[in-house]
C-alpha cells in the first residue's frame, strides 16, 4: 500500500512558492530590458496575449498532471502511457542543468551584498566583477582554478537550498511565506527611492513610452511569447511536482491566473525600479539612458553598482539590491530542486532525504565548474543553449503528448471540474495549434542565428561541448531512461491507476 503524500499546509503556501518560481532573476535582469527594448509601453499587448494564449495554457496543463496523477513530471508523463516516461525525464534533465549554474549566480549575489558595505568595487564595478570576483581567464579553455571566496558563497547557497528541499513541501511553505513577499518588499524601498531622484522620470519614459510601430515587428511578439515561457517555470518539471501535492479538493485554473498575473505584476514593479534608477544614472553621468540600459549580469554586477555610486547612501541601497537577486533567486533555485527531487523520488520510490542527496550532491559538485576562472563562459553558453532548445522543446512536446495524444479537452475537463473558472474551446486551440506553431517559430529562428556565427564569439569547440552535446544529451538519456522504465511494467506506482479510475 503506498504511503499517503504530503500536502500543502494552506493554498497560499502553494501559490506563493509557483509565484516564488516564476520570480526569478528573469524578472530583475530580463524583463525590464526586453520591454523597454519592445515598444515600451506598446508590448503589454503582446506580453499579456502571450500570457493568456501559452503560458496560463501551459500553467494549467501542468497544474492538472500533477494533480491528477499526485506525481511529479516523470511518472505523471508515465501515467499518460508507458511510452511517454522519456518526456517526464526531458524536463527532469533540463531543471537538473539549470540547477548546476542557478546557485553560482546566487554566490556572485551574496558576494555582493558584502561588496555593497564598502562599495569595494569602487570607480571601476565591471573591473571588480570580472577580475576580482570572478577572475576571468581569456577563454572557456583556461579553468583558471577554483576561487574560494566565491565557492565558499556557492557552498552556502547549496546548504540553504538543501535544508529548504529536505524539510518537505510543508517546510518549503513556511519559508516561500517569507522568501517570496521579501523581492516585492524590497522592490517597493527601491521604487519609492528611485522615483524620487533627478532623472528618475526619464528612465520611467524610456521603459514604458509606447512605439505602437513595433507591434508589427514580428520579433516583439516573439519577445513576449518568449519572455512568458522564460519566466513562468513550465517544461521545468517544477509544476508538475507542486501541484502534485495540492488536496484533492485544490482548484486548478484559479490558481493558475492568480500566479500569473502576481509574475508578470513584479515584473513591472521591476522595470520601475530598475529604469527609475538609470534615469538617475543617465542623468549624472550625462549621457542617454540607452547608452546605460542592459540586461543580463551587466546590468546587475556591472551597470547597477555603477548606479549604486551615484546614489544618497549607496551602501544600504547596494545592500538591498543584492538581497532583492538573493531573493528572487532563491525561490526559483530550490524549486528547481524540489522538481528533479520529486520525480526522482516517486519514480524510484526514495525516501525524500535520499532523493535530495541524489539530486544536490551530483549538481553540486558539476556546478563547481562555474566557480573557476572561466565559469563565466560556461554559464553563458549553457544557460543559452538550454532556454533556446531543451527548455522551448520539451514545451512543445508538452503540447503534442498531453494536447495532441492524451487529449486537451481532457485536462481542460479535469480542470473545469474544479475551478471556478471555466475553460473554454479557446483552451484546445491554443495548446494544439497556437502555442506549439509560436514555439516551432522560436526554436526555427534561435537555429538560424546560431547558423549566422559562433553564439558569443566563443570557440567552436566550446559550443559544441558546453551547447550542443548538452542538447543533444538530454533527449539521448531522456530515452534510455524511458526505454529502461517502460520494461520495468512492475514498476508503475501502485496508486497510478486508482487516480486513473
């Protein structure tokens, strides 16, 4: 007889650590940029269509399974049919890699925040950041060793994480209670000081003034699919896995839209307190605010200490920059965790201490690589191969398994069997024909850029190790993993079937 699975405390635990997921370092570094980068004001148009036609879609899809099946990702695909375990597996990998680098980007945060008391990297932050804190090499080919004082900072990471896994779903939802308001609290301070500095107005123009032209750019609406598929944490395995220990009397849809729109809420509340800021910046230093606005860790190692220089007590305000990346990184790390824990851990039948130590020790020490010298390198360019192929893939699958093959009128049912929101035909439509033709769109046009030159100006031996053999990889070990389950007949969890009647 299979042990009765543990639950959430209270629905807002559950919403609260989806929303924690969602939040991530995306919406800090990514979001702001591609917006203002998008038509400003004008892409709330294609991001909210993108939100409510793929990623509520998607949302709900994996709330359902994992509901449905009280699973997580591998052996809720196992339970469409034997044949499907290999795509349970392709998203279990794809959090598993991205597990490898989260926690260093964490370390480079935490490094930080002790930066931040003495504004050690002075005049010069892009000299401190890619000298003295990451001492990076010439090339992806020189390691460079290990820098201590960044591992020891991954290391706390990796224990923080570790101990929030291990304490079940029940301890992940008394820390997400604190965790996952603290970024929008903290977002809030930074508002409140940004808008209130010379300049300020300025940046807010260049965020959110509208170029309705840009609506007919084809690249702006794939921008904003992209942006919600980035930032929603589906074809992670994540979902799946929380939702699987929802009660059985939890509501789907409700859910889904309440942590959606929370996600794309902070988001904005980031482009305000990021562009306020820069505005600032602008201002002082007499230039444009094109000329200072970025995204990814430029803007938040390089271009924000830059910032964080001009302002009225700097050091309090770096400091709480970088507990607002801790913050909204945290959440999504240990999320990913909890996804590979969870379907490793109902696959094999483990014990949840023993999946965790299955899962973090093996990431950890893989992650150690990004701790070097050239981590930097290695973290870029397979951070970029995974999101532009295995994550946008393993969606698409998703829709063809569950929309095509198991049926999306089914999980639109489940769903509407316990939602106060009903789902209408417009649900089938988009998970069979819209979000897998603008994800086809996405994955066709990142293959012909890479076809256009070297990703990053990187080696091609580089791209090759760290980029292609990793895509490859999965779908490879995805199989064989399958391939192995699907002869173990056996080994189908006994309460599968019931949930199936």
């Amino acid at each position: 007889m299979s042990q009765k699975r543990e639950t959430w405390s209270w629905r807002g635990a559950f919403v609260f650590a989806v929303i924690g997921s969602a939040v991530g370092l995306g919406n800090i570094w990514r979001f702001p940029y591609t917006a203002y980068s998008s038509g400003g004001g004008a892409f709330l148009i294609p991001y909210f269509v993108a939100l409510l036609t793929a990623g509520i879609p998607l949302m709900i899809m994996e709330f359902s399974l994992g509901h449905k099946f009280r699973q997580g990702a591998v052996t809720a695909f196992r339970s469409l049919g034997k044949k499907f375990e290999w795509a349970g597996w392709w998203a279990t990998l794809v959090a598993f890699v991205i597990i490898t680098y989260y926690g260093v980007i964490m370390a480079w945060a935490i490094r930080f925040v002790f930066s931040s008391l003495t504004l050690a990297w002075g005049s010069d932050p892009e000299g401190y950041f890619f000298g003295q804190v990451l001492h990076l090499t010439d090339s992806p080919g020189i390691l460079g060793g290990i820098q201590w004082p960044l591992f020891f900072a991954y290391l706390a990471g990796w224990l923080a994480m570790y101990y929030i896994v291990k304490s079940g779903v029940k301890g992940v939802g008394k820390v997400v209670m604190i965790t996952m308001p603290l970024p929008v609290i903290l977002l809030i301070i930074m508002i409140i000081r940004g808008v209130t500095l010379p300049g300020a107005m300025e940046g807010l123009n260049f965020f959110l003034k509208p170029e309705w032209s840009q609506l007919l750019n084809p690249d702006v609406w794939l921008s904003a699919y992209g942006q919600i598929f980035y930032s929603l944490s589906v074809a992670m395995a994540i979902l799946i896995a929380y939702a699987s220990y929802l009660p059985e009397d939890a509501e789907i849809t409700n859910n889904a839209f309440l942590a959606s729109f929370s996600n794309c809420a902070i988001s904005f509340l980031a482009g305000f307190a990021v562009f306020s800021t820069l505005g600032y910046m602008a201002a002082q230093s007499g230039v444009a605010v094109s000329e200072v606005a970025t995204a990814g860790v430029g803007l938040a190692f390089v271009v924000f200490p830059q910032a964080i220089n001009l302002l009225p007590g700097a050091p309090l305000f770096g400091v709480l920059f970088f507990l607002l990346i801790i913050s909204a990184g945290i959440d999504s790390a240990f999320s990913l965790v909890e996804g590979v824990v969870t379907s490793v851990a109902d696959r094999w039948n483990l014990s949840r201490n023993t999946a965790v130590a299955v899962v973090t020790l093996p990431a950890f020490l893989i992650g150690v690589l990004y701790v070097t010298g050239a981590g930097l390198y290695w973290l870029d360019i397979v951070d970029h191969f995974i999101n532009a192929f295995s994550l946008t893939v393993m969606g698409l699958i998703e829709c063809i398994v569950v929309g095509w093959i198991y049926g999306a009128d089914k999980i639109r049912k489940y769903a509407n069997e316990r939602s106060e929101i009903l789902l209408g035909k417009w649900y089938d439509f988009c998970i069979k024909y819209l979000t897998p033709a603008i994800l086809i769109t996405i994955i066709g046009m990142s293959l012909y850029k890479e076809l256009q030159g070297p990703y990053g100006g990187y080696p091609l031996w580089s791209l090759l190790v760290g980029g292609w053999l990793l895509v490859i990889s999965i779908p490879i070990v995805s199989y064989l993993l399958g391939r192995r389950g699907k002869a173990e007949a056996e080994s189908v969890p006994a309460n599968t079937e019931e949930v199936q009647a």
